[in-house]
C-alpha cells in the first residue's frame, strides 16, 4: 500500500494541471480551486458526521468524487469542468502517460527565490507545491510492482466515468475500445471492488489519519465504530506494516472491547496497544519511550478498571500513574488523573485503599476534599487547563449539592438528620454557572452537556422541574450528535422518568424504545436504558389494581440485577418503588425493614446524598402512619422538613409536608394539616410529581372534613362550607389519579365522594360516584380475565 499516493490523488493532480495551464473559464476557476483544496486538507481530527464524510470520500468511484465539478465551466462553450477533466482523465491511458504527468508537472514549480517568467508558476512554499511535490517523490520511489499496483487501482477508480466520457467524446472512446477489447480491460467489465479490494484506493496515512479521528470519537462521545467501517478499516490495516498504525488499531479495539463490556479482551487490547507503542518509537531511546507512554497506558487502564467496579485495582493504577506523571513532570496527565482519583473517591467512598495519598503528599499533610478541590482548581488556573478548571467546579457542584454528615453515634437513626453540616443548593447553581461560563469561553463543547445535566439535578432538588426538563432538553435539540451518549443517554432517562412522573408512563417508555437503537453496543448505557423502561413499567403497573401486583412483582425482579451496576439513581429509584410495592400489598412488615436498610446505607457514607436518606424517613413517617402509629411518625417527618427546608431540598420538603399532613389528620390536628397542605399547595402543582399533589389534594379534603366534624357547630353554613371545600379537593385529586392510570387512587375518591354526598343529601351525585366505581370494577375485572386467558394461551 502506498504511503500517501492513491488513485484519487492522482486525479487531482490531473485537475490541478488542468487549472494550471488555464483550461477553466474566469468564472468556474476559485470554484475549481476550492475543490482542489478540499482534497488537499487532512481529514485527521474531525469528529461525527464529518468523521463519516472523510471514511465515505476514501474508497468512492471517481463519478463520485469528481462530480461536483460538473458545476463549474471550462473554457470550451458548452462544457463542464467535469467534461474537460474527463477528457485528460482518459488519456492517460498507459503507465508510460503517467511518468510524463508527473514530468510535467514538475516544470511548474518555481526552482528558487525568484520565479521564472512562465505563466501560473507554483511557488515552491504553496500548499499545490507541496501536494505536486510530495506524490512526485513517492511515485518516483516506488518499486516496479506497487507502481503497478497503482496503476491498476486508478483504472478500476476511474472506470464509473467511462459512460459520461464515451457520450461526450465518441471516437476517442471508439479507440479507446479497440486497445481495451484485446486485453480484457474494457470499463463495462468493470465492477464494484469487495471490502478487500476497495483497500486500493486508500493510502497508509489515510487510514491512520481515519483511524486517529475515530479513536478520538471514541473517546469523546463514548460511541462505537459501525460495523461497516470496522470491517473496512481492519481489511485497509491489514494491507500494512507500520507499527504506529498497528499500535492505533488495538487503542481501537481496546475501546471498542471496552464498549461492548468485554473486560478481559479490552485489557488485552491496552497491552498490546502498549508493546506497539514502543515498537513504533524504535529501539533506540526505548527507555524513555517506555517512561512516556507508560503513564497514560495506566490512566487507561485505571479508567478501565473503574468503569468494570474493580475500584481497588483502579486506585492502584492511579497512583502509580501519579506518580509516573510526576517523575516525568508531566502537569496535563498529573492534573488529569488527581481530578479521577477525585472521582474515584466519590463514586466509592467506603473503599479500604487511601484514594489519596498522592494529594496528601502534594498538599503537604492530610488533604480534606475541599482542599483537594482547591488543589486542582489552583493548578488548572495556572496551566491554563481548561477542562480540568470546568470538571473540577462540577465537582465541587455535586459535593455541595451533598451535606457532609458530622458522624455522632446516636441511639436513634432518624436524629441523625440534625447533625449534618448544611450544605448549599444555591452555591451548586452559582459554581454550575461558573462552569458554564468556562465551557463557554474557551469551546468546551465536550463539557456542555454535561454542565447542563448538572443544571437539571440541581432544578430539580429547588422544585423547578420545567427548568430541569428544558436543561436536559437541550443536550438532545442543541447538542445532538455532538453531545456524549452516555450524556445523551442519561438526560434521556431523566426526561422520560418525569414525563412518567406527571402522568404519562407510555410516552416515556415510546421515548426510550425509540432511543435504544442509538445505544445498542454499548453494554452499560444499554443496561441503563432498559433499567428504567423496566422502571417506568413497574410505576405502570404499581398504579394498577390489586390484580395488576403479579406483574409489578415481576419487573420488581427483572430490576433487581441492576443494582450490580453501582449507579445511584437508578438504585434510588428503584429502592423507592420497591417499597411502594410493599405497601401496596399491604406488608408493612417488610417495608418498614426494607426501609431501615436503606437508611442505615445511607448513614456511614460520607458522600452519600443526603435528600434520599431524607426521603426514606419521610416515607418511614408515612408507614407509621399507615399501621395505626402515627404519633412515631410525628417527629420523623418534622425533623425531615425542617432538614430539607435548610438545605433547600423543595421537593423533599414537599413529601416531608405531605406526611406531616398525614399524620397531623391521623392526630386529629386538622386545622394544623390544612394550613399546611393550603400553604404548599401552589408550589406543589408546579413540580411533575402528579402522583404526591393527588394525595396531597386528597388529604387537604380529608383535613376539611376532620375539622366539619370536630370544630364547626352542626348543620352550620360553615360546616356545609368545609364539606363542599372537601369535595372540590377531592374531586381535584381524582382527576389527577385519572391522569396517572392509578386505579386505586380514583376508587378511593369515589367513595369519599359517594359518602360526603348522601352526608348533603345528594342522592344522584352518591348514586353517580357508586355507578362509576361499578363501571371502573367491571372493566378491572375483564381487563384481568382477558390478562390471565392471554397468559393460559401462551403457556
């Protein structure tokens, strides 16, 4: 294979004679010129689309490549640029034709400072000089065979313009048929090369430069290689010998093995990555070859390590690679991996192996997360590392959203509550926005999106949840094909799960199914995507009849693998329906200890966040509440709604009201649990979760018919005002719960309407609500008939 000369090449060094010796019209020439350029640019360093348009500009026919120029007009009236370069095209119609090609073009070059008088003369400093020069070399150099070689790749490339060349130009192709029938050459015998054949037209560096462009794909957007290019590339490597393109091919597979999950073929492809690596420096300075790459051969394989959960072994590597970077005084690699063992720490707290040792030996002494942070901002700004400066404030973004526990045994866990460190949701906002502005300001687009993940958690915990949809929103419509997939595919999951929140579970699970597709391959970011289509299920079929629990019950268990994926938000969410599943089947029991393990995991975490063991107690307060303890239940949700209420955790101090409602009605206190759930109400409707301002609706009914009961004179307007307030309350609620599909819930409406209307004495509005709990039992009914036939028959 050659090294840089190629059929496509040598057509446009056809074309460039062609518009050196003036056979363009005025008009068709910058046109013309623009296309020369084109093809003189490297392809090396683009990404996504443009990344395609260079594989497909590589092994196309000559009709394809050359046919923009039918734009263009030559100097012959009523012919194209196109026509007069398929006229040369053709005439070189021997290897001898193509010798004195590049003899001529040879004599248009400048030989010195001082130009000779011949018209369109290139100056030897000019990128067509360059391009003219560079393939006169190799062709001069090459042996009799790749020559040859050469010689046949350009006339199967040129083959697909024979039928516009013989209209055009019939005699000349009349000739060109006679030579060409007695040898067996004739272009209508031509066809489309295979996968193996189509290495031809493609030069070595061309494949390095494709290879290059897509391992930084790779590792910018977190994708894998189509197949079709795949194959291709491994025919095209396979046709060479040079080690640097082999080492690129296993850097290559390593990330594709990566990808699929493939753990022990990724660490095989790394190493060899590595070997070539050396190999391909030479033999001499192999030493310092080796002390080069091998710090970024470790922080890969670090990366590898942590994405597979084998945290120790990760740490490990990353700190040999630390100290690696710093023997080398390598600052880009040494920033870059302090920043991951900070990762690293958070992702996994509990880990035994001292994750930073190498920042406290930095530092000086003992190094606190807020100092390491310090560290690294400090060391971007004097590097001027960008990248670092805008991770590093996310970071600092994610461990303020958190509140760092000041640890105290104490008798009883749900105390604990009071003993955090405030941390700030306001100041995760301002340092987002500080990132946001970094990313701005020097092109970080690889950074924006997930800033903007950033920006949706953190409207989310402040209860602006159109604010959090718009933010994740804008990494699929701005960003796009651009943006990361894991990025892409974690703002996905987040908006299909609050559309399912606000009542519509098969809109969410259509825009899943409909992303899967883009994810397929890649092994994690599939298993995500299908954990929460099983989540959005089992909240589905959670809001169901009684009848329905078999098949919450069973997305309940194709769920729990899951949780061998260390992710938190999945896990929180799923930890959180599984409970509601207890509930719902009325085993309190089990809820109640389900409930305990979560919060005692909660407890010891340093990093763990603190809104989920704030929304597991609120749910205990809720439990007590359910089996006839609600005075247990009393100071857990106060003290969550108070913690949440000073760390500006809205949504958890939403639910903690709600409880504290509950049980205030469950406490006769309904003049307390109606000024509560009055006061919280408007905020509530603005959030997504449907489901709490449908309890919360029904409750507020409940606490107007407490107080009718307890504190209005009998048969007084106030009474009757109370009673109607509650109806309307009730009333809202059980259209939101028509909403969310949650049968249950509308039952329970409908009876508490039913009876508040013969309490009026309003028998057609009671015989109205008793024929709609009818109508809604009977078609429950049928529905599970017709589930359990279907079931019989598949069986």
């Amino acid at each position: 294979m050659a090294r840089y000369l190629t059929p496509v090449r040598l057509g446009i060094l056809i074309l460039t004679e062609q518009y050196l010796s003036g056979q363009f019209a005025s008009s068709g020439q910058l046109g013309v010129l623009s296309f020369i350029a084109s093809h003189i640019a490297a392809r090396g360093g683009s990404t996504g689309k443009d990344d395609q348009d260079a594989f497909v500009g590589l092994d196309a026919h000559a009709a394809e490549i050359l046919g923009p120029l039918a734009k263009f007009a030559s100097d012959v009236p009523g012919r194209t640029a196109y026509d007069a370069l398929l006229q040369r095209l053709w005439k070189l119609d021997s290897l001898d034709a193509a010798y004195e090609l590049f003899e001529r073009l040879g004599e248009v070059i400048a030989p010195g400072s001082e130009p000779e008088e011949v018209q369109k003369v290139v100056s030897r400093a000019s990128t067509l000089s360059q391009l003219i020069r560079r393939c006169s070399v190799e062709f001069t150099r090459l042996q009799f065979a790749d020559t040859q070689a050469l010689w046949v790749a350009f006339v199967a490339w040129r083959a697909s313009t024979y039928d516009v060349w013989a209209q055009r130009n019939p005699d000349a192709a009349a000739r060109y048929v006679e030579l060409a029938t007695s040898s067996g050459d004739h272009p209508a015998n031509a066809r489309r090369p295979t996968i193996e054949e189509e290495g031809r037209y493609v030069s070595a560096e061309d494949t390095n430069d494709l290879i290059t462009s897509s391992v930084h794909h790779l590792q910018k957007m977190g994708t894998r290689v189509p197949d079709v290019m795949r194959r291709k590339l491994q025919s095209w490597i396979h046709k060479q010998r040079d080690a640097g393109v082999q080492s690129l091919q296993h850097f290559l597979a390593f990330f594709e093995h990566w990808r699929s999950g493939q753990y022990t073929m990724a660490l095989e492809s790394l190493h060899r990555y590595f070997d070539y690596s050396l190999i391909g420096k030479g033999t001499s300075g192999g030493t310092d070859n080796m002390r080069i790459y091998y710090q970024y051969a470790l922080l890969h394989l670090s990366v590898l390590h942590a994405d597979f959960d084998c945290w120790e072994e990760s740490v490990d590597a990353m700190d040999e690679c630390i100290a690696t970077a710093r023997e080398n005084q390598d600052t880009a690699c040494l920033n870059f991996a302090l920043s991951w063992l900070l990762y690293l720490r958070q992702a996994k707290p509990d880990n035994r192996v001292s994750a930073f040792g190498s920042v406290s030996g930095l530092l000086g002494g003992a190094a606190g997360e807020q100092d390491e942070i310090s560290f690294l901002k400090a060391k971007a700004r004097e590097t001027k590392h960008w990248s670092l400066l805008s991770s590093t404030l996310l970071e600092e973004a994610k461990l303020d959203m958190y509140t760092v526990p000041n640890m105290h045994p104490e008798p009883r866990s749900e105390a604990v509550t009071d003993r955090f460190q405030t941390g700030s949701t306001t100041k995760s906002v301002e340092l987002i926005m500080q990132s946001a502005f970094v990313n701005v300001q020097h092109d970080l687009r690889t950074l924006m999106p997930a800033t903007s993940l950033f920006e949706g958690a953190a409207f989310d915990r402040l209860a602006q949840s159109q604010l959090a949809a718009r933010a994740h929103d804008t990494i699929q419509i701005v960003y796009g094909d651009q943006a990361p997939l894991s990025d892409r595919t974690r703002s996905l999951c987040r908006t299909a799960y609050g559309i399912a929140q606000s009542g519509r579970c098969s809109a969410g699970l259509d825009m899943l199914r409909d992303f899967l597709p883009c994810v397929n391959g890649v092994l994690k970011l599939e298993q995500r995507l299908m954990g929460f289509m099983n989540l959005l299920q089992l909240m589905g079929s959670l809001r169901k009849c009684v009848e329905r629990l078999d098949a919450a019950a069973y997305y309940h268990s194709q769920l729990l693998p899951l949780r061998s994926l260390g992710d938190p938000e999945l896990d929180f969410e799923l930890d959180l329906l599984e409970i509601d599943l207890y509930i719902r089947q009325r085993d309190l029991g089990t809820a109640m200890k389900a409930m305990n393990v979560h919060i005692r995991q909660t407890e010891g975490h340093s990093p763990a966040d603190i809104a989920h063991r704030l929304h597991f107690l609120v749910l205990k307060s809720t439990i007590f509440a359910l089996s006839g303890q609600a005075a247990k239940g009393f100071s857990i949700a106060l003290r969550a709604a108070s913690t949440a209420a000073r760390l500006r955790l809205l949504p958890t101090l939403l639910e903690a009201i709600a409880a504290l409602a509950t049980v205030l009605n469950d406490l006769s206190e309904f003049d307390a649990a109606r000024r509560l759930l009055d006061a919280i109400l408007p905020m509530m409707i603005e959030t997504r979760n449907c489901r709490l301002t449908a309890r919360s609706f029904v409750t507020l009914g409940e606490a107007h018919v407490g107080f009718a009961g307890t504190t209005c004179t009998p048969n007084s307007s106030e009474r009757l005002q109370q009673i109607r307030a509650a109806e309307a309350h009730i009333e809202r609620g059980r259209e939101l719960y028509v909403r969310l599909d949650d049968t249950s819930g509308v039952l329970d409406c409908l009876v508490m309407k039913a009876q508040l209307a013969r309490w009026r004495g309003d028998e057609q509005l009671a015989a109205r609500a008793d024929a709609q709990y009818a109508q809604i039992l009977r078609d429950r009914h049928e529905a599970a008939e017709s589930h359990y036939t279907g079931l019989a028959h598949s069986t």
